[in-house]
C-alpha cells in the first residue's frame, strides 16, 4: 500500500435533502430550489475532493444509488482499520438501503486489494461506521460515539473486531448525533470537541484521556457549522467555513486550515468528515493474530 491517505467520497449525482432523521435536516429548504441547491452540492463535493488531492490524498469516488441520497456520507459505511472494514449498520430505515451498496463496493474494494478484510455486526445492533468511531493515530485508540445511532454494545465489537484500545463516549443530544460532529482529535494529539454534546461521564473520559492543553473547545457556533467535522491529513486541516476565533486557535497550534463552502451539504447535517471515509489507516501494534 502507498503511504499516501487513501480516501473513499460518494458521487453527489443522486444527492438530496429528502426526508428528516436529524434536527439539521430541511427537505422543505432543499425542494425550495432543489435544482440550484443539487448544483451547489457538486460543487461543493468537488471542491472537498480537490482540497484533500492537494493535500496528498488519493480519493477513490463510489457511484451514488438513486433513493439513497445520504451514501454522500460515506464516513458512515463502515469502521475501517488495517485493512478490515466493520460494515455499518443504520439505525434508520432511510438509511438501512446503504448498507447492501456499500457492502457492494467494499467488495469491489477488496478486490483491488484497497481493502482485505470485510466483517459484519453481529445481529440486533448499530453502528454507523468511522462517524461514530474515530481513530486517534496519536494515542493508537478508538473514540467511539454511541446513544442517538450507534448501539452501546457495539463498542466492544470494535474493540475485538481490530484488537485495539477504544474509549466509548455517550452522546447527549440529538443535534451532535454521531460522534465526528462533536468530537475530533487531531494529529499532534489535540482534541478539537464540543462539550454540550457530551454527559457529564462523556466529558469525564474525554479528560481522563487528554492533557488540559490538549483540549480545544469548539463554541457554539463553530460546532454549528460543523467545524469540528474535519478532516486532517498531516497539518492540514479541511473543514466547513469556519469562524475566525477557530482559524486563529488552529493555525496558532501549527495547523493550516483549509476551508470549504459545504453548506449544501450542512443542510442534511454533514459536513467535511462525514463526507469521507480513511481506507489506510493503519495501529502501529496491529491486532495480534487470533489462535
Ligand atoms: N443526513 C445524514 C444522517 O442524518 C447525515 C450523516 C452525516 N454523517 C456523519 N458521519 N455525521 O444520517
């Protein structure tokens, strides 16, 4: 495998804001000026992939599916690690349709050898995939998010699936609904998150596993637009349009920070994460094999 990120994005071609399974969704907004709005969601989808191809990254673009507007997340269609992809599965039916297309391309995936391994969820559970489990190459652990989408008992699962170290935070409101809207840790160690999002025991584990001055603090209004759903690759960092206290914060901390107009895209409650999926991520301790 190439060092270089290898970064997996969804064709916005089918994409839409029709029906509502979180607070930030207005199909209403969208059906408005559909036509204008599906344009802008090109656009903006483009540009995100340009920023991360000039940033290093090698994107590969799945095909989108018709009815299934929400596959431009692809953050949500699988846990990926050393090369083992832990299928998703979703809590709503909207979404459920994902999961045979996704499966589909991981397949494809696999036989190009970009992935090696695919595992399914044991039955009776959800996990929405990398949005509710980030991996935090600097401390070699899996912040995983649970409560709204992802069942409590998955976490355990991506532990044994990938034999590492995962920290399990419950997530509080229905706003910051999966974990990588209101949680993302970055390279150098930081942890870029928003506390409201989180229980008292949340935010308690968040300490337990952070130094004070590695705690950012996103405000309101950054979290709102969905800044802390960022993508990182080295010292950059690739985000929605950002309010200038966040910019400042980040670049004094030695980041550069790449911004993207992805309002097409907040209007469904994503944004630059969500709309990406990390194939090469790799633990330096990978899993010891099993007996
Ligand atoms: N409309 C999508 C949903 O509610 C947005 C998903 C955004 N993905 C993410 N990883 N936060 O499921």
């Amino acid at each position: 495998m190439s060092s270089r990120p290898l970064i997996l994005m969804t064709d916005p071609g089918h994409y839409e804001v029709s029906y509502q399974i979180n607070p930030w969704m207005r199909p209403d907004a969208w059906a408005e000026c559909a036509q204008s709005r599906a344009e802008a969601a090109r656009g903006a989808s483009a540009a995100l992939c340009a920023a991360l191809q000039a940033a290093d990254a090698q994107v590969e673009i799945l095909p989108g599916r018709p009815g299934l507007p929400d596959m431009v997340f692809p953050a949500n269609a699988a846990v990926v690690l050393d090369g083992t992809a832990l299928m998703a599965r979703f809590r709503h039916p909207e979404r459920q349709g994902e999961e045979a297309p996704f499966r589909e391309a991981f397949e494809a995936l696999r036989a190009r050898r970009m992935i090696d391994e695919i595992v399914s969820l044991p039955d009776g559970l959800f996990q929405e995939g990398a949005g509710d489990a980030h991996w935090d190459a600097h401390r070699q652990l899996f912040w995983t998010g649970y409560g709204p989408r992802s069942s409590k008992e998955a976490v355990p699962v991506i532990a044994e699936v990938f034999g590492q170290e995962v920290v399990a935070l419950e997530l509080a409101t229905q706003q910051f609904y999966h974990l990588d809207t209101c949680f993302c840790p970055l390279p150098g160690g930081e942890a870029l998150y928003f506390p409201p999002a989180f229980t008292e025991a949340g935010r308690a584990a968040i300490a337990a596993f952070t130094d004070p001055d590695q705690r950012i603090e996103a405000a309101p209004d950054e979290a709102a637009a969905f800044c802390v759903n960022a993508v990182c690759l080295g010292r950059t960092v690739i985000m929605a349009k950002a309010p200038a206290r966040l910019k400042a914060i980040l670049t004094e901390r030695g980041y550069r920070v790449v911004e993207i107009d992805l309002a097409p895209f907040i209007l469904s409650g994503g944004a630059a994460f969500c709309m990406t999926l990390r194939l090469d991520h790799a633990a330096a301790r990978s899993r010891p094999s099993l007996p």
